[in-house]
C-alpha cells in the first residue's frame, strides 16, 4: 500500500501505464498536491516532470494557478470544485475566523473555540495518570503536566471554553496548559522525545460507521489545515480511560498513517516530549461541525470537500473503479442482520429486481466479520444504484462513483440524515414517497421512548418499489457516466 506524498511517489521509475490507470480518477488532486510542493519552493518536481515525456500530469502541472479553493490566491476558476448555489445566499460560505497565538519557545496556536490547535515542543507529564472509567475526563492533566516553556496568554487561553465538550473542543485537555520554568527538551526532562509529526484525537463509536467517519473526514480536513498529507505521521487516541477501543472500520486508518493508532495510556508513567508538530484535530461533533451537525442550506449542494475525502481514500486504500459496464447498471442492496429496520419481503424485492435485464443485481450485509471492511468499499464503489434501509450503513454513499443514486429505502422519519449526506457528496438521493405503500410490522418498540418508527420491521409495495427504481434515470444521464464510458471506449 503507498502511503506518501504522491510527489514522492511520482519520481519513481514505475510503468505509465500503471500510474495512468490507477490515477486517472485523482490526476487533479495529486497536481493540487504537487502544486503545494511548488508553492512551498520545491522547484525541483516541476522541472522533472515537465522534462519527464511519460508524466501523465504534464499537462495538468500546466495549470499552475490549480488550487483548493480556501487559499488566498485562488481565484474560482481555478478550484478544485465549486459549491453550487442560489447566488443569494452565495456568501454565506465565506468568511474569515482569527487564530489566537501563544509565542515562545513552544508554541501553541488553536482557532477559536480551539476546535483545532498546533502545539511545537509540547510537554506532557503522565507519570501520575487519573484513569477511570470516563473516556475524556476534563480534569484529566492538572497545571505543569502540558505545557511549555513559553510565555503564555493564560486570559486568552480561559476565554476560549465556551464549547468546552468532549467532542467539540479541546479546551478541557489544554485548559492547564502551563508556561514552564525549564525547556523540557534541553534540561533533561523527557523520558520519551517523540520526534515524529503527532496527531491527538477524541474518536466518537469505532462500531458506527456513520459517527466514526466523522473522525475520518475532520481527520482529513485537518491535513488540509496543517498543509501535509504525509503517512509518516502518528495518531494517538486520547482516551482517559483504562478501556480499549473498539474499531470496526480499522481499515481507513491505513490512508493516513504508516503506523498502528497509539493510545494515550501507553504513555503511562512518562513525561513525553514532541519535538516537531503536534495538532490536535478537528472534532467530531463540533457545533456547526464538518460531516455531523453541518447547516446545509436549501437550494445549495457541493462535491468538493467530501469528494476529495473519497477520492482520496480510495486512492490510499487501492480500491480502483471498473465501471461503468456497458449495457448494464449495477444495482446493490443492503440487507439488515440486526433486530429492527429489516425488509420483510426483501427476497421478493430482489427478483423483481432481476426481472430487468439492464440491472446486474448484488444483495450484500456488511458483517464485519464476514467481509472485510476493506471488500464492502469495493463493493459499495461498484455499486450504481446503491439501496438501504435508513442506518449507519448508508454511510457506504461516500465511496459511491459520482454518477451513483442512493436509495434510502425507507428513512424512519428521519428525513435530512442521509439525504444531506448524499448532498454533501454530491451524490443523487431518493427515498420512499408513498405511506400507503410502506408497511410497519408494528408500531415500534423503543426500551425506553415506546412506539418508534426506527425499532420495527417493514414490507413495501413491490410494484412501487419498481417504480422508483425505475425512475433512477440520474444514473446513465450523468455526464461522468456518460464520460467515463466514451473514455473506456476510445
């Protein structure tokens, strides 16, 4: 698996043919890569690859004012992708936040709310850790067990805990920063230097792929703010806790860093040293957050951020796109193994599905104990019309192709989760319209808030469930199918 600064990875001597046929998907990303290096004043790759005949982003590198879209300098026809909106509520999208900056000999630099910070020569005494039961523990590190040797703004530090939650800042872990009377580094106080960039994290539910891969995405979304996508970096997961952490998407991990995720307790008894950066990520469930509690706005949708954050998952995980087949479209359904949301009828449902000769017909439960995470991306990235019944499983849309539908079978009266996800993505939603046609097998039964559309099972209307099906059009007309099929063509 290749796990580096693509600009890395270009130099090398390997066939064109195999870096065109894994990169086609991801050419403008990997120049936006490069361009970073260039902007950064490494000169050198854009010489070598101009010289280079064979270097399929030639053409691309070209473009030397391609960018991302949040630098100063990026003008809009230039981004890598462009919101698209009514123009009256356009600036909605665009406004500046102040970073706050704490100077000296360490540093520690947080935007507001420290949702985000950067700390250089970070100190972390844990020779006496408090460990309980409680994963993130507020009262976790006490004064002179983080810090520096700095000269701390400690009035603008106490101003920052208005969101002081575990999943929405970081202000409860670096609420005791202290401004140190040693440099830890040169006055013998580490036990352990850690020379290698750091990453901290507060994880939501390792078993919900919907609420993990919001660590994954503000993961992502972090290296961007921290301009480096390198996999030689660590992850420690912050947990005060005596627990482990159970992790069903393990996998994804593998897109980010070279290494194993290192927990906070195997510091235990030590006073560590992190030499070079450590930034403490972008949360989880942050308020106006990115992926969990994001305020969409009607009559607007975007590709950019969490098409770059499939992309380029796909990429380091190696999962590469076939399709699509001529003639045909590849439809998948999600089948439920749990006690509530399963469909009654579901094998019904899946012969009138075979009854269409342009449909090649996949069921498939993701048991993760039965198929690897790893295969459910694949299969879900081979899917053209994807189907489900509303559950963290529908999370799948973000590694769908762009010309894919989602289908939420039935959302349990839970409108906006996934339709917004699939919004964010930019890929087409559908669900079911007609009550009459749907059919619970009870009311529901929550253990504790009673009748519950999300806690039964259902049965629909065969002839409907067609219908919709059928109507899925969005697929063949999209320009990337459209597109991709004239290319496997040529």
């Amino acid at each position: 698996m290749l796990c580096m600064y693509v600009f890395h990875f270009i130099l090398f001597d390997i066939n064109l043919m195999l870096i065109a046929g894994k990169l086609q998907n991801h050419i403008q990303q990997i120049t936006l890569l490069i361009m970073v290096e260039i902007k950064m004043g490494n000169e050198t790759i854009l010489k070598l690859k101009m010289c280079d005949p064979l270097c399929p982003f030639k053409d691309a590198l070209l473009l030397k004012k391609a960018c991302w879209g949040y630098e100063k300098s990026c003008s809009p026809e230039h981004r890598f992708s462009y919101p698209v909106c009514t123009k009256c509520i356009w600036d909605t999208f665009w406004r500046l936040y102040l970073k706050r900056t704490f100077k000296g000999d360490s540093s520690l630099k947080c935007t507001s709310h420290m949702r985000f910070c950067r700390a250089i020569n970070l100190y972390l005494d844990l020779r006496s850790p408090r460990r309980g039961h409680e994963r993130y523990k507020e009262d976790f590190l006490e004064q002179g067990e983080i810090g520096g040797h700095c000269s701390l703004n400690s009035k603008a530090l106490a101003a920052e805990g208005t969101h002081k939650s575990p999943f929405q800042s970081w202000f409860a872990e670096l609420q005791t920063y202290s401004e140190l009377d040693f440099h830890p580094l040169d006055d013998g106080h580490c036990d352990v230097i850690i020379d290698r960039p750091t990453v901290f994290m507060k994880l939501d539910a390792g078993v919900n792929m919907y609420h993990h891969f919001c660590d994954f995405v503000n993961l992502y979304i972090s290296q961007h703010l921290n301009n480096s996508f390198s996999c030689d970096i660590n992850l420690v997961m912050w947990d005060t806790s005596l627990y482990g952490y159970g992790d069903l998407f393990r996998e994804t991990w593998q897109a980010f860093t070279d290494y194993d995720i290192i927990h906070l307790k195997n510091f235990d008894s030590k006073r560590v040293c992190f030499r070079d950066d450590a930034f403490f990520s972008l949360l989880p469930r942050m308020r106006y957050g990115l992926f969990y509690n994001t305020p969409l706005i009607c009559d607007c949708h975007s590709e950019g951020l969490f098409k770059a954050f499939s992309q380029h998952v796909l990429y380091r995980l190696g999962v590469s796109q076939d399709g699509p087949k001529e003639g045909q479209v590849r439809v998948t359904l999600l089948a439920r193994s749990t006690e509530y949301r399963r469909i009654i009828n579901q094998q019904e449902l899946i012969n009138a599905l075979k009854t269409v000769p342009l449909f090649e017909v996949k069921l498939v439960d993701y048991k993760y104990k039965e198929m690897p995470f790893l295969e459910q991306i694949r299969v879900t990235h081979h899917s053209d019309i994807f189907i489900g019944m509303h559950g963290a499983g529908l999370t799948h849309l973000l590694f769908l192709p762009d010309w894919a539908v989602i289908f939420e079978l039935y959302n349990c009266q839970d409108e906006s989760c996934y339709r917004d996800l699939a919004r964010l993505r930019g890929v087409h939603y559908m669900t079911w319209q007609k009550r009459d046609k749907v059919f619970p097998q009870d009311k529901g039964h929550h253990p504790t808030l009673g009748e519950h559309p999300k806690f039964t099972n259902y049965t629909f209307d065969v002839e409907e469930f067609m219908r919709l099906v059928l109507a899925a059009e969005h697929v063949t007309r999209h320009p990337a199918w459209r597109a991709k099929q004239a290319q496997d063509e040529l």
